[in-house]
C-alpha cells in the first residue's frame, strides 16, 4: 500500500492521461469557451462589482468590507498586463471557467470514468448557467469552484491513492480560498463532517491532514489579523445586509428548483444521480464523504438564506460522480460481453446532444450573445422565470442591468465639476461624494476621462479609505435629497440629473454642487457616514 510520494512512472502516466485521449478533446472545448467568452465579453458594460474590486486593487491591503483580497489583487495585476477593456478585465474570469471544465473532467477520472464520463463532465460544466456567469464577469465567483474543486481533487487523492500528504494541499487550496471567498470554509465544514460520517474518519488519525489545517490557517491569517483590526466588517455587513431585508428568501421548493437552474434542468438528472450514487453505490463508498459534504453546505446554506448561487461551486464534483454512473449504466459493467455494450452506444451522443441543445438555448441567460431588446423578447419564449436574488428591480435581470448607466451617471458628474472654478478644482478642494461602491467605483474608473478625482463615499471599503484630506466645505454629491443637503450645506445647486437608460438598475440620478458647510469638518463627521449593507 502506497504511503506517501508519487513515482515518476505515475507522474508519466497521470501526464499522459491530463494531456492525451479524452482530456485533449476536453482541453479543445475548454479552448472554445474560452473563445466564446473573449468574444461576448464586451458586448454590454462594466459591471457594478468590477468597479468594486478595480478599486480596492489600487488600494491594496488583506482585506475589504466586502472581500478578502484575492480578486482584488489579481485585478490590479489583470490590468497592469493586459490593460482595462472590458475583454482584459475579464479575461481571468474567461481562463478560470475555461478550466474548470478541465478541473471537472480530471475529477471524473479519478472516480474511475473514462472517455465518455470526461466528455459529458467537461459539457455540462460547459453549458451551465451559472459557471458561463461566472465566466463573463470580474467577481469572487469566477475562482470560488476552481477552488472548492481543487480542494475536492486533493481529498479524492488522498483517499484513492492513500497520499496522506494530498491533505496538505487540500489545505494550501483552502487558505487560497479563504483569501478569495470566505464561503470556502462550508466546504471545508462539509468535507470534515463528511470524513467523520463515514469510514473514512480515519483520516483524522494521521498527522497530514492537521497540517493540512494549520496551513490553510496560516494563507488566512494576514486577512484574520486585518479582520480583527477593523472588527470584523464583514460580518457586520452580512448583519446589515440581512436586518435590511435585501436578499430575497426562498422556501425549500423554490431555493431547489433555482439550483436545477444554476447548472441547467437537464443536468439536474446528473448531478442528482451523482449525489445518491455517492451516498448509497458500492462502487463510490470510498467518496462518501463527498455526498454528505453536499448535504452539509446545501442545509447550513438554505437554513442561513443565502443566494441560490451561493451553492454552485460544489456542483461539478457531483456531475462528474453522475456522469460516472451513467458511463457505467450505458456500458452495462465491464463485465458485460462487447455486443451488449454496443447494442446501448447509441444513447451515449444522445445524450451529449441533449445537454448541448439545452445549454444553447439557455445560453443568452448568461452570456449577452443579444441585445437588451433581443434579450427581453427571448425571456418571454423562456419556460420559467429567471431568478431574483435582491428585491431592487429593473427591466433586465440584475446581472445585466448593472452593467448599465454609468457612463450617464459620470457624465453628469462631470457636468457639475465643469462648473466648479478653477480653484474649486485645485486638489482637495472640492470632493465628489458617491452614495455606494458602484457609483463611486464608476467615477473612480471612468471619471479620469473627464477631468474627475478620485470619489468618496461611505460605502463599503470607501469608508476606510476616509476622507483623504477633503474638508468637505464644496463637494458634488450624488442621488441625495436637496432638503437633506440644505440641513449640511449653506449653498446647494442642482445640476441635473444623469440620463435615464432604460435597462439600468442605477438610473436617474440627482447631482447637486454643496459649499458652505455647517457640520465643521469632513473628518470629524466621516464616522457617521459609514455605510456597509
């Protein structure tokens, strides 16, 4: 029995099979989706969180209101190589989803698939709604299954092959996901209940697996110490967020059959067969663990009401468990005589043909092959309802309708700076004082265009960026009430409004020039302006 260390004739083979077969028809769908991604990925606008973490990338620290500093980070070095288009901005979302596809299928390998299993893991990552989302935008969401299915990859290994040491780079996977999104540590919790569930907790006997903690406690800890400096503001938003009533909260059937959608109905077969053949088949008893970590993260997530997406990273693992299953089914065992399989072959591209067709026709949910007008028509052809995951409204889906509206709310900023004087506009005179991070974020990253500083706000991270040496005597200040601002200001003019655009969420937003302050200092009224919900 094997003990640790892979030898190199192993190393040889686990190449071969990474790169030759199968996998090289995987890597060739990976390579399209990652062209399918490079070509769409411009065809609205920047994305509310883009702008986001654009910012806090220029404000390097670890950690934010918001996020831990991963994404952050990677979008200041995106855009110091590739530069700040919209297809360079999201290229490292395109790479990361492209890959995962190649992730699943290596995943399905190691339960004991072969060519068919592969190809049928890589198609359904390849058509799922949600994993093409991720694909098309700067998020947290673009590396959270990349992670959570490394880490996944790491446990099969070392329950598969008896690498004990394959739990430390579960653990190395683990602290990078906690520097990316802190949702990776349900993953964890469900691995570990999943371990103690079964006979595979024996696992905790051996030394690799806690050192396999201790190091994805030690990736965490520079964002742990800036957590406990600042006093936990995450936790504080997640509170604000939920006292707020912001999120939409999902009985049990509906928060379900929004899963089924993440990953598209007619996988739901799939990762469903996955599931219970991991809880229940002879076959994968050894990846138990696996079926109950899901179970874990699916009840800790409904019961806590989190986003349906919150979920979806964990699903590959399952469609690859699935599309093992059905390999095995269709082959009849391969025990079976050669004509027997044979005479079931047929259903095999009928159900690669299935999955494609349903994910081309979901594929304007995601992914803006239409324009909004074309979008619009074709969700009405659609069978269900696209989910709502927050109570604000817009004509498009939210995932669409903020990509819109920015350019008219910086303009009209830039109206109101234009009439400024000139000594007004001299450095830290007169600020620009946004009502939350994508406002502020769209004047930080389009407003060099015009002329505009850098913006302040309350709003998330924002708020710990302070002041920065404002006194708040003149400031633009956007989407307020005049009768508020006159409480503030001895002076305020109204400028105008930013022009309405039909598909933004953001739309319509007052701008007004206050001088004249009656509240003394920016600095000394910064702590009540603090805005993190």
């Amino acid at each position: 029995m094997a003990t640790g260390g892979i030898t190199s004739s192993e190393s040889r083979h686990d190449e071969q099979a990474l790169f030759g077969g199968a996998m090289a028809i995987v890597w060739a769908i990976a390579l399209a989706k990652l062209l399918l991604h490079i070509y769409f990925n411009n065809r609205y606008g920047y994305f509310r969180d883009e702008f986001d973490y654009i910012a806090c990338g220029r404000h390097l620290a670890w950690g934010y209101v918001d996020q831990p500093p991963l994404i952050p980070f990677l979008s200041r070095v995106s855009l110091a190589v590739l530069g700040d288009s919209l297809r360079a901005i999201r290229f490292i979302p395109a790479l990361a989803s492209s890959l995962l596809m190649v992730q699943a299928a290596v995943l399905a390998r190691e339960l004991g698939g072969r060519r068919f299993a592969l190809l049928l893991t890589a198609i359904c990552i390849l058509i799922a709604p949600q994993y093409l989302s991720n694909g098309s935008l700067l998020g947290t969401n673009c590396l959270e299954p990349n992670l959570w299915m490394g880490c996944a990859y790491f446990a099969i290994l070392a329950v598969k092959r008896n690498h004990s040491r394959d739990w430390l780079w579960f653990g190395i996977v683990a602290g990078l996901g906690m520097e990316e999104k802190y949702s990776i540590a349900l993953f964890g919790f469900g691995i570990v209940v999943g371990l103690l569930l079964t006979a595979q907790r024996r696992t905790f006997l051996n030394r690799w697996i806690w050192l396999g903690g201790l190091a994805a406690f030690l990736i965490f800890l520079p964002n742990l110490l800036w957590n406990l400096h600042f006093h936990w503001p995450f936790l504080e938003l997640m509170r604000n967020i939920r006292a707020e009533g912001r999120d939409v909260i999902l009985p049990f059937p509906q928060y379900f059959i929004q899963q089924v959608l993440l990953v598209d109905p007619v996988t739901a077969p799939i990762w469903l067969i996955g599931l219970f053949a991991l809880l229940f088949s002879a076959r994968l008893k050894p990846y138990r663990f696996l079926g109950w970590c899901y179970l874990v993260c699916f009840t800790v997530m409904f019961v806590l009401h989190g986003k349906n997406y919150y979920l979806a990273p964990v699903y590959p693992m399952l469609l690859a468990a699935g599309a093992v299953v059905i390999e095995s089914a269709v082959d009849h065992g391969q025990d079976e005589p050669q004509p027997t399989r044979r005479g079931q072959a047929w259903l095999k591209p009928v159900i690669i043909v299935l999955v494609l067709a349903s994910g081309i026709h979901l594929l304007p949910i995601t992914v803006p092959v239409f324009s909004p007008e074309h979008f619009l028509a074709y969700t009405k052809t659609l069978p269900f309802k696209l989910p709502i995951m927050e109570h604000a409204r817009a004509a498009l889906p939210q995932w669409y309708a903020d990509q819109f509206g920015w350019n008219e709310i910086v303009a009209e900023t830039a109206a109101a700076w234009n009439q400024l004087t000139p000594e007004e506009r001299q450095d830290e005179n007169c600020g620009i004082f946004a009502q939350d991070y994508g406002q502020a974020g769209a004047i930080d990253f389009l407003g060099p265009k015009y002329g505009l500083p850098p913006s302040l706000s309350g709003h998330q991270s924002w708020f710990l960026w302070g002041p920065r040496g404002y006194s708040g005597n003149c400031m633009i200040v956007l989407d307020d009430r005049r009768s508020r601002l006159e409480q503030l200001w001895t002076n305020v003019q109204y400028v105008g409004t930013s022009a309405d655009n039909a598909y933004a969420l953001e739309k319509e937003i007052p701008v007004f020039i206050c001088r004249g302050a009656k509240f003394g200092t920016l600095t000394e009224v910064w702590p009540r302006l603090k805005r993190w919900r």
